[in-house]
C-alpha cells in the first residue's frame, strides 16, 4: 500500500463493480461495506437545517448527547466532525513525527493519515511504545476485541513513552461486549473514534467523534472552526443520539441478522474467521468473488489475503437468498 498516495480501495465502489462485472444484473446488492442495512428512519429534516448555518448551542447538545451514548464524561470531551475519516490526520498531528505503530493487518487509512503528517509507519501484530499507536477495537476485518483492562495497560506505556493511543471503535456498538476506552481518556494520552453512520446506517450524512482529554478535544475543535457539522447531521444526529430503543432494538436485529449470514456462509464451505454484527470474515473456495460478482453481489476483498472475503449484513430475506443462490 503506498500511504503516500491516494486513497487505498475501500468497499463501496459499485462504478469499479460494474466495469468489472459488465453483464452483471442490476440492481447490485451491495455487501462490500460494514454499514447497517437497518438505517435508523429519521424525522423529516427543518427547512432551515439546509438554509441557515448551524446554531452553536446545536453543537453542543450534540456532543452532549453524544458523550451519553459513548460512555464519555461530557460534551468537553467529545470532538464532533463530517465523519471520523477526516479526524484522522489531525489527530497523527498531536505527536511530532516519529513511529507510527498500526495494529493490523486492519483499515488501511490510519496508516496512510499518519504517513501524510510526516510519521514512519510500522504495521504490527502486538502493541509496543510508539509516538502514535492504533488500534482498532473490535478489528476491521477479523473483528478481533480487546479487553479495556488490556487497553488501559497500553495506554499507560504510551504515556510514559509520551506517545498517543488511538483507539478506533468505529464498530464497537455492533461488539459482542462493550470494551469502550471511552470513560479512560482523561487519563491522557488516549483518543477513542466513534463512528456515527456505520451502526445507524446513514454512512452518507458523515458524522463521527472523537473522544479525548478536555484539553485535546478543545485543540481539534480549533481545528475544525466553527459549523463543522452540517445543519441536517446535527438534527439527525440529535434525533438517533438521543433514542437508546431503537439502538438497543437494532443491535438485537443485527445480531440475528448475522447468524444468518453464518448460516449461509457455512452452507457454501466459506469458513467465518471472525467478524462483528456489522460484517463477517470468510474463508471461502477460489473463484467465490468473481462468481459473486457476476451476479451482481459485491463483497470485500483483499489482496494480501485471497482466499478471504469480508460480507456485509444482507437487508433482508430476499438479499440473504439472493447471496445464498450465488454461492451454491
């Protein structure tokens, strides 16, 4: 991966799908992506959430809000942004350059972010001191969880070889349990991402935070000035923030979802690695994605690992038969 360059591929892309796949039917079920089939249904959007700019005190109340769900102590801890991609070179940036430690093999943009500010980046299996360390809790894609005592303990030898711990929870609403580092990060030294769209499936609005010291959180919400979110994520994001049913009736529905999909994949002798509730890690036989996308399903795919497949969540029953008669 060249973390110099552009964007390395993510899921997602249906027009690279389709020049692929020519002949492919349409419409393409989409399972490249770990995003939620089950969007959280908004109320319909104020008029002056498109025409006027954002009213300040709605920031607030966001990220009050925000630190709620995330377990965070208050809104002075929480930064909020248009997604927690574009957080992620300012955060590289508190440290100078130096080491920048990715645990992976995980979501190649942490290691292109640090390499852009200047850091030397070193991909590794096991957490060691560096000036910046990331980790993402539960993994993207063999879901592999760490415990928070055992995070706690990184963070302490981060900090006292004055690094910075990065703790990318982008799945972590989708988690078999909650290990969030969230109510540790005013021990110093530690920010926690919380990915809005991916648990309630509204990847395009673009909404994230992150989680830090008061000090630090007010250094990246100096970066970003003033109406970094826009007037629609803030009242969406204020509306979802704020309904603990539907999260706790939407993490039971994926939960169930998933099994299906295991289901499914056992059935077509695609050995599941690992995963969340969010997507699913397989072993499957050569030639699974080509036949897949000639019918038109995409997954995820990665070129150091051929022989491994990451699924998304299907919708519904009918996408679950849809992907489970691709794969007979």
């Amino acid at each position: 991966m060249d973390t110099h360059g552009a964007p390395p591929p993510h899921g997602g892309n249906l027009t690279a799908a389709r020049r692929r796949f020519p002949a492919a039917p349409e419409p393409w079920l989409d399972l490249s992506t770990g995003i939620s089939p089950f969007a959280y249904p908004h109320p319909p959007l104020p008029p002056d959430a498109f025409t006027r700019l954002p009213e300040p005190d709605a920031e607030v109340r966001l990220r009050a809000i925000a630190a709620l769900r995330y377990g965070a102590a208050d809104a002075g801890q929480m930064v909020a942004a248009p997604g927690t991609q574009i957080l992620l070179p300012p955060i590289a940036q508190l440290r100078p350059p130096g080491r920048a430690c990715v645990i992976g093999p995980t979501y190649a943009e942490h290691a292109r972010a640090a390499a852009l500010v200047g850091h030397s980046v070193v991909e590794a299996r096991e957490p060691k001191p560096c000036e910046l360390l990331t980790i993402v809790n539960p993994n993207n894609p063999d879901g592999r969880l760490w415990s928070r005592e055992s995070l706690r303990e990184i963070a302490a030898a981060q900090r006292l070889h004055g690094g910075l711990l990065v703790v990318d929870e982008a799945f972590m609403e989708a988690a078999d349990s909650d290990e969030s580092l969230a109510s540790d990060v005013d021990q110093g030294g530690i920010v926690v991402l919380r990915s809005f769209g991916k648990f309630h499936g509204l990847a395009g609005l673009r909404l994230g935070f992150a989680i830090t010291d008061p000090d630090t959180a007010t250094r990246l919400r100096a970066l970003f000035g003033p109406w970094a979110v826009s007037g629609p994520a803030l009242a969406v994001g204020l509306a979802a923030l704020a309904d603990a049913a539907w999260a706790e009736a939407a993490r039971a529905r994926l939960f169930h979802a998933a099994l299906a999909l295991d289901a499914v994949l056992h059935d077509a002798r695609c050995a599941v690695l690992g995963g969340t509730a969010l997507f699913r890690l397989a072993a499957c036989p050569p030639g699974t994605f080509e036949r897949l996308g000639a019918a038109g399903i995409l997954v995820r795919r990665f070129e150091a690992f051929p022989d491994r497949l990451r699924f998304g969540i299907p919708a519904d029953v009918a996408a679950l038969a849809r992907l489970r008669d691709a794969l007979a």
